[in-house]
C-alpha cells in the first residue's frame, strides 16, 4: 500500500452517523461519513490479530486499514471475496510496520511539540459537531481524552519517521533523473507505429458469387465515399454508419500499431501514404479494407524532455518503496511479530 505524509495531519477514518475515529496506523486524512459503520462498534473488534514485540493490533486496526486500501468496501457493504484475502494480507503487513515504525520513533525518544498537539487535536475536532465528537470519543477511546491524544501523538510519530527514514531520503535531483534516462536507452526505444482509421467491408465467409459481387460493389461505394472526407471525424462518422468491423464504434480508430502487428497488405498501403491520405480499397481474399493514415511514427528514442515530468515523479516514488521495504527489513530483524 502507498504510505502518505500529510505535512501536520493526524489519521482519521470515516465512521458512522454521528462518529469518526482516529486510526492507530493510517497517516490519512478522512472525512466523516453517513455510511460508514464505526468499527470499534463490530462485534470482535478488540479480537487479536497479530502481537509485534507484545504490544496487540486488533481486528478493529486491521479493518480500518482495509477500508483504507479499498474505501470503495464503505459504500459497498463490505469489501468483495474475491479480493478480501489480498486486500486483508496487505493491511495486516502495513500495520505490523506502522506499529514497529511507531516503536523505533519510541526508541528514539522522539517528541511531539505542544503546539503541533494542540493544531493536530483541534483538526480532529472541527471534524465534528459538539455531539458528534463526544459520540467519537465515547465510541473510539472510552470517553478518554488522554486515550485520543495518545492516539493522535501515535500517528504524528509515525509520519515523522516515515519522512525522516523515506521522504527526505527518496529525493531525486534534476541531475540523477538525467542519468537515470542516460543509463537505460533502451527503456525509451519504441518501434515504428502507424495510426490509422479504417472502413471495411465483409462478406458471408462462405460468400456465393452473388454475395462476393455485392461486396465487391459495397467496396467501391465506400471508398467513392471515403475520398470524399476532409477530416478524421469525418472519415470516422462514415466509418460509424457502413464499416463491418469492430472498429467502427470507435469511429474506425485503431491504436499505434508496431509494423510487426499490421497486416502485409495494409503496411504496404500505409508506406505509401501521407498522414491524412486515404486509400484505395485493400482486399483480404473476400474481404475489404480502406484506410485513413493519422501518423506515422518511426523507430527512436523518446526524447528526454517529453518523459522528464513522468521520471520526475516515478523515480521518488520507487526510491520510496525500496526505502520503505529497506526500513520494514530493518525493523523486522531484531523484532518479535507474531499474526494470530
């Protein structure tokens, strides 16, 4: 799952009519809801699900980060078979590491400022009415406050070593995107494509010679037509009304095609045209096809401008994961965790 690292938030989860809850392992803020059911209110909640180095993760934790894995479970009365045991795996291993990340912050002995309690405990709070937040704390912390704040204090503790341990470490500068592109040519390569629309007409399989002769004229007709359009919409919208192939529901637009997956005859046709160029009718034995030319895209090498704002963002995020498995390899080494 994606750690987040909201810069002073505590962790929040939608709860029930009247309540929300603060998780013990989500760094994410959530707003209140209508629909969601509270979980510390589910039979069994308190039930055990794993101990890391004594301290107790609940079912009540797990579900909470489950729904935050798949929030969609919220609306949809719980989260679908087919996907729970996945779904449950993963947020059984992310609280395990938040707890385990939380227990070094311990060791540590990092604090938390007064001041960012106190913003932290008041975005709690003007989450919700007066009467709401009583029901919350009643409901969530055994009507504790001290409970709530050592909840919130959990949670700031956590985003502060994951930003210390992963964020502030996965940093890449405009120079290493550079060499990363440099480096790895052959990741930026792609191979000659063409994009085309096309128009096709296509007899019975086993076509009578009347059938075949019919076809032969639907063909032409289509293509006195076809020469006719200025433009791909309205190469498209003919393609819509007569062609015979699946394409037609895209207004004949086929993707950028490798020469390796056009078929022989089309490629031909295609090497000889300009983009904007129709073409004249291309049999396939019984069948046939006319093409409009979108573009045409020879083999290189992407340029590094037109992938740099994707580098940008994709090489933090995978130095973040290889940090943040680096850290749960760590943490594990010397730790006692048992799933029950």
């Amino acid at each position: 799952m994606k750690h987040k690292f909201p810069s002073t938030m505590i962790f929040l989860l939608a709860t029930s009519l009247v309540s929300a809850q603060v998780a013990s392992h989500t760094p994410t803020v959530f707003k209140p809801t209508q629909t969601a059911k509270p979980a510390a209110a589910d039979p069994g909640s308190d039930r055990p699900v794993a101990r890391v180095n004594g301290v107790v993760l609940t079912a009540g934790d797990l579900l909470r980060e489950e729904y935050t894995i798949f929030p969609y479970g919220r609306q949809h009365n719980g989260i679908p078979k087919d996907l729970e045991p996945e779904i449950r795996a993963g947020a059984l291993k992310m609280i395990v590491f938040e707890e385990l990340v939380y227990q070094e912050a311990l060791r540590r002995k990092m604090t938390v400022p007064a001041a960012t309690m106190q913003s932290a405990e008041a975005e709690f709070r003007k989450q919700f009415s007066p009467d709401q937040y009583q029901a919350a704390l009643q409901t969530e912390f055994h009507g504790s406050v001290q409970e709530l704040r050592g909840k919130i204090r959990r949670s700031l503790l956590i985003d502060e070593m994951m930003k210390a341990e992963i964020e502030a470490k996965s940093k890449v500068t405009p120079a290493e995107v550079r060499a990363y592109y440099d480096s790895t040519p052959k990741r930026f390569e792609h191979p000659e494509t063409f994009t085309f629309q096309s128009i096709s007409v296509l007899p019975p399989a086993k076509a009578t010679p009347s059938q075949s002769q019919e076809g032969q004229k639907r063909a032409q007709d289509a293509l006195r037509q076809a020469k006719t359009t200025k433009t791909s919409e309205q190469f498209g919208l003919l393609a819509e009304k007569i062609s015979d192939d699946d394409y037609r529901v895209m207004m004949g637009q086929h993707k950028p095609l490798p020469v390796e997956q056009i078929a022989p005859q089309v490629l031909k046709a295609l090497r000889g045209m300009k983009p904007g160029d129709v073409s004249d009718v291309i049999q396939f034995e019984q069948a046939y096809t006319i093409v409009r030319l979108g573009a045409h895209t020879p083999a290189g090498e992407t340029p590094f401008e037109e992938v740099k704002a994707q580098l940008e963002k994709e090489l933090p995020q995978s130095r973040q994961n290889e940090l943040r498995s680096q850290l749960d390899k760590k943490l594990r080494q010397n730790a006692k965790v048992e799933e029950l």
